[in-house]
C-alpha cells in the first residue's frame, strides 16, 4: 500500500513527502525500546516491504543510561562503551534514523508526525503506516528556589553525564549534594565517593532506598554511612542556594544548610507522555501510556508503545504499574518490533525485580514490599534471615540478609529483599522465577539448586527464607 504524504517544511527526504511502495514504520525515541523495535522489525522485513524512520532528539542512540553512575564514577573508562548501537550502525542496516530531531506532534486521526530539527529549527510532517513511541522518562525536577543554578545537574541521557563531568572537573571545592535515595541517588552518591567528593545524600524516606522495607533500606543507611557518606532522612529540599557567581553552594532543608559545589538530582522519574497525552492516547494511574499484552496502546491498532513511557502488568498484584528500567524496554522493544514486522509477541509483564549496589554492598528486591501488599489488599506473612554467601567455613564468606513476603494461609510467594556483599545482588533471580511461576514458600524449600562450599551453604539463603516462611504460614493456618 502506499502511505499518504507528508507536508510542511524540509525536503521530500527529509520530511517524508514521496511514496513508498511498502509502509512505513515510524519510532519516536532512538534509545532502548524503539531502535530494539525498529532493529527487530527490519530483521523481519526489508526496506522494500517496510521503511523505517526513527527521530531521536538527542545526540545519541542506543545507550545504556543505567550504566552513566559508573561512568561518573570512573568504572566504566569511555562514554562510548555505554553506547549498544550508533546512528551509523542503525542507518547501516537501512534505518533511516535521524538524530537532534524532536516529534512535537503526533495526529493520530491523520497518520503523521510532526518533527523539528534542532539545529536548523526546521520542522515536517512525516507519515506512517505503523508507529511506535519510545520516548521514555524525564527526571523528576523539583520547583524550587535554584533548581536551575549551574551546577545542578540531573542524570538522564549520556548528554547529562558528560555535562555532570565537566562541572567535576570545574570545580574546586570538594563538597556533593545528592538529592534522593533510590536507585540513582545511591548509585551517584557512590560515583561521587570514588571521585573524591565528601558527599551528603538528602532524603524525604525514612530511609534510603525505598524499593525495599524500611527494614531493609536500615542496612543500606548503615552501610553508606559506614563508606563515609553523610545521610539526612526523613528531609525535604527547600531552596538550592547560590553564591555570588550564581553557581549553586548549598542545599537548603527546613533545618539546616548542606554545602555543596556539586548537587545531583536523584528524585526518580515520570513517564515521558506529554506527546502522547496530547494526542488523545490512554494513560494510566501512574502517567504511562497503556498498551495491551501485544504492546499496542490500547484502542489503536497500529501504534505500539515501550519502555520507561509505559505502565506495565504487575504479575503478582494483578496491577499496573510503572517500572523503569532498561531490561523491560528491550524485551518490550523486541515483542513490538516483532509485531510491526508481521510476526506474533507479547509481553505478559513483570515481577519488578532490580538489583543495585554501594561500593561493595549489593542490594536486591523483586515482588512486593510490605506496602505494595496492603495496597493490593493481601493478608501476608514475612520472614527475614542471616545467612552467607558461601560456606561458613569457606574463605571470603560475607554475610547477607534475605527478607521474605508469603500469602496468609496459601504460602505463595509475594516478595523478597537481599541486601549483602559479593554474590548476595543475583541471588533474587531464583525468587523472580518463583514468583513468575507462582510457586508457594513451601514448594521453595525443594528447588534443586546448585551447591559446593565456594558458592553457597548447603541451604541457599533464598531456600533458608523460604524454609522460614513456610513455617510462619503454617503457624497461621
């Protein structure tokens, strides 16, 4: 079939105003989602059956923003290592990506978008057969007093990363402010030690990190504090001050100043929705766009959507919710791409399982917290335990703690936290299984997992829970 034509300014190229014998695919975002639904989808079909255009507003395709903290922190050496696929890569396998190009517009009703370059300022419509958004998530940036001051940074896209550099290596004095504690704020606030800084982290929880239990966030707090990291809970940001040169010098809460020649913002992330909301797409609860298990938006049956602008099936609470992370949008990306390009996936949802760590403490969570139960209406039981990542009498054997969540009188699991040194992080993976097959505690205790003294006890910590568990939910029969 052939697609209607574009209009506006730009040449035809440009702006997409010739005809094509085959459709058009169109992505909006060049990062994980989209170039993994653009990439699969062109595995599929070639250019003579499908064009694909893709607008990435941005200077890079590709990337890998979970790995920006240890590229701030000096782990990772060069920005390019983060980068999974360049524009010249991508346009190799004949997708017309075009960068530093920004959708303002989507007409649903008219099959277009509109698109902006941001060097030259011009803008086009491009039309399409098949579209998919990728667009993301925006950090969250409080309005307050100096939010906008040099040396207030944000950490998004590898852009933010290399503008955060630049200010460390600008900077003279040797005080950081890390606004936030999860998952960003935590991994920054570890960055910032490896680079020498004396670093507070303000935090609104009681405590950080809160994925987790405050039960379980109390370990993280005491760890941090133990790396030399200052921990301000349970306080609000008011104002971020400013000395005479303008730049940033403090953070201010309601009681007290915090000084700073560097503040990273690591308050979380929303949806990046506003294009989407404009055209009239459905949105959920958390401002993410809702999609079907196809990964279609709901109600249009050529426009998918993926990765952290959308909200996804929670498999353990039945609800949805919005999760952002990096391995979601590539398998999203994957079921989209495989369906623009004529084939059959789906994405059934998630567990919202995560790791992260600070310096040499890992910590893991996957399932639901104790809130996110009670907010589900679901009666449970909670069991935690000590154990080590090794045999005891093994060399090196660190300690860890596994916190566990089961149903009231059925015993399935609902949760579990780890918190601990090396080899305690990837142990959830056993507890993400179990959870997406819907196993009970008690049928836990029975998995045939791996054992020699370098690796684990003979009763892995996880199994130790949920041998644990399966007692208290006994008791409560």
């Amino acid at each position: 079939m052939s697609i209607g034509t574009g209009t506006g300014m730009g040449m035809s190229g440009a702006g997409g105003t010739g005809r094509h014998a085959g459709e058009r695919l169109v992505v909006v975002g060049g990062d994980a989602a989209g170039m993994s639904a653009a990439s699969q989808a062109r595995r599929l079909k070639g250019p003579a059956e499908l064009e694909i255009v893709a607008f990435e507003r941005g200077h890079f395709s590709s990337f890998s923003a979970c790995g920006i903290p240890y590229w701030v922190g000096g782990d990772v050496s060069d920005r390019d290592l983060l980068i999974a696929r360049t524009p010249e890569e991508h346009r190799a396998r004949d997708i017309d990506l075009r960068m530093r190009t920004e959708v303002t517009e989507i007409d649903v009703a008219g099959g277009r978008v509109r698109a902006r370059d941001l060097d030259s300022g011009a803008q086009y419509w491009t039309a399409y057969d098949k579209l998919v958004i990728g667009t993301g998530a925006r950090p969250i940036r409080p309005e307050l007093p100096g939010i906008d001051a040099p040396g207030v940074h944000g950490v998004q896209t590898l852009d933010d990363g290399q503008a955060l550099l630049d200010t460390l290596a600008g900077t003279r004095g040797r005080h950081a402010v890390v606004v936030g504690a999860g998952y960003i704020g935590v991994e920054m606030a570890e960055a910032l030690i490896n680079r020498g800084y004396e670093v507070t982290v303000v935090n609104r929880g009681r405590e950080p990190m809160s994925t987790l239990d405050p039960d379980m966030g109390r370990m993280v707090r005491t760890a941090m504090e133990g790396l030399g990291i200052t921990m301000v809970n349970g306080a609000a940001v008011t104002e971020v001050l400013t000395g005479d040169d303008g730049r940033v010098r403090a953070v201010a809460t309601e009681d007290g100043e915090y000084p700073a020649d560097v503040v990273v913002l690591g308050v979380g992330v929303r949806p990046e929705t506003g294009l989407a909301e404009a055209a009239g797409l459905p949105l959920g609860a958390h401002g993410g766009l809702l999609t079907d298990l196809a990964m279609r938006v709901r109600g249009h049956e050529n426009i998918w959507a993926g990765g952290d602008c959308v909200e996804v099936l929670d498999l353990v609470s039945g609800r949805e919710r919005h999760i952002p992370l990096g391995t979601h949008a590539n398998k999203h990306g994957q079921v989209i791409g495989t369906n623009a390009g004529g084939g059959y996936a789906t994405f059934p949802g998630v567990v919202g399982t995560a790791v992260s760590k600070v310096c040499d403490l890992e910590i893991a969570r996957t399932g639901l917290r104790e809130k996110d139960a009670l907010r589900a209406g679901l009666r449970f039981v909670t069991a935690t335990i000590e154990s080590t990542s090794r045999a005891g009498y093994y060399p090196d054997a660190s300690p860890m703690t596994v916190k566990m969540l089961a149903e009231h009188r059925t015993g399935r699991l609902l949760g579990v936290q780890i918190v601990g040194r090396e080899g305690a992080g990837k142990r959830v993976d056993v507890a993400a299984v179990a959870l997406t097959a819907g196993m009970t505690v008690e049928r836990m205790t029975a998995l045939d997992l791996g054992y020699a003294p370098p690796f684990s006890p003979v009763w892995d910590p996880v199994l130790v829970a949920a041998r644990k568990a399966a007692r208290v939910v006994e008791q409560q029969r």
